[in-house]
C-alpha cells in the first residue's frame, strides 16, 4: 500500500477505518524529512497492518487545528477513526513499529 497524502476534504474518509498512522508535516521541517524514508520503511513492512497518510499542515490547517497539531512532526495513530496515541517529534523506525503493535 503506498502511503497517502490526505488533505481537509479527504482526511475523515482516510482514516475511517482500520489502523492508520498519520503524520503531521511540512516540506521546511528538518525532523520531517528525516522520518519520511522511516515513514516508508514502515509502510513497506507493514502494510498489511496499519495504513500511513501525510497531512501537509501548511495545506492543510483546519485538519492540523481539528487534533491540536502544535509542533511537526505529529504522528497521530488512529484506529476506526478514533485517535488512539500520538507523538511528537522524531522517533526511530523500532519505536513507531511498538506504538503500532500496542494498538493493532
């Protein structure tokens, strides 16, 4: 599955269902570039488990505001739609793949 990037129309129907890992960014955030290639290892791994969408935040403000997005990266771990964890700031590959696993 590749990863998607949702904008405010598109978020709520992105994370209807299942287990999907979003990630609050932005092209000028230096700790955002430095988990995207994290970001697609995950979702090459593990696909079958969790879908990964991108929320770009300077597009996409109201969606940022809707989860009090404060500082990038966010990462929201939604299950059914329904915000389950999160954090915030860069995390490596192993952590990101607990917080999935806790919840899956």
């Amino acid at each position: 599955m590749a990863i998607v990037s949702a904008t405010d129309q598109t978020f709520t129907s992105e994370i209807s269902s299942g287990l999907t890992l979003v990630d609050f960014w932005a092209p000028w955030c230096g700790p955002c570039r430095m988990i995207a290639p994290v970001l697609e290892e995950i979702d090459s791994e593990m696909a079958d488990v969790v879908k990964i969408v991108k929320v770009d935040v300077d597009q996409n403000q109201q969606t940022a505001a809707d989860y009090g997005v404060m500082s990038i990266p966010t990462i929201i771990l939604m299950k059914d739609g329904q915000k389950v964890d999160q954090v915030i700031g860069f995390k490596p590959k192993e952590e990101l793949v607990k917080l999935i696993n806790a919840h899956k």
